[in-house]
C-alpha cells in the first residue's frame, strides 16, 4: 500500500485532537465547543439561531455542515436545520468524534466542509 502525506497548507486546518471539554487545532488548544468554517477556528456558542449565523453567513463556501452533537448522537431542532437547508448546505449529524474524523477526510479531498463540535 502507498501512503501520501496529506498538505492542508493553504486550507483551513485539520482538527488534529479532542479530549475533555476542548479540542487541538493547528496545535493551539479550544476550550469548549468548536466552530470550523473556512475562515478559522472559533468557540461555538451553542445550538441555537444565533449560534449557527456564522454558517449562514458562510452559506457560499460551504456544502456540508457536520455537526458533533457530543458522545451521543442527537437529533437537530427542524427550525435549526431549515435555514442551512435553505441556503443550500447539507447538515449531517453524529457524535462528535465521529463528526472530527470526518470532517478531516472530507477537509483531504478538499470539500467544502464547516463542523460544529459539543465538547465532550
């Protein structure tokens, strides 16, 4: 089997660990719940209207929404998911290591991909 390095230089970053209550990112350490867009890394401020309208506003750059709901998966309030719908972005829901792994595979096969993480 051949194995390529993968080069995120030039991209948003991969998400490259999480534990209890945070996530690693370009070796730089998030508290709390994690936001991906592809202008950067943020604290996401929770499953709300207000919390998702940096997605929205990103609506352009983006495909898919994974979101992470924490260590059990969970099902998104439908006036929550509408919106991205509306808009033309897809939302995929699973447990948030789940969402990280695929998050960086899509991020490798250079798709148009924001996550939102629940700490775990």
């Amino acid at each position: 089997m051949r194995l390529n390095e993968i080069d995120f230089e030039g991209q948003q970053p991969p998400i490259d660990g999480y534990g209890p209550g945070g996530f690693r990112v370009a070796e730089v350490w998030h508290e709390g719940d994690l936001l991906m867009l592809p202008s950067g890394a943020s604290r996401f401020s929770g499953l709300s209207a207000e919390g998702l309208a940096p997605v929205l506003a990103a609506h352009g750059d983006l495909d898919v929404l994974l979101i992470g709901m924490g260590a059990e998966i969970a099902p998104l309030a439908p006036d929550l998911r509408a919106p991205l719908e509306a808009v033309g972005i897809g939302v995929e829901i699973m447990s948030t290591p789940s969402a990280c792994r695929t998050y960086n595979v899509l991020l490798a096969e250079d798709r148009r991909v924001a996550v939102v993480a629940l700490a775990v």
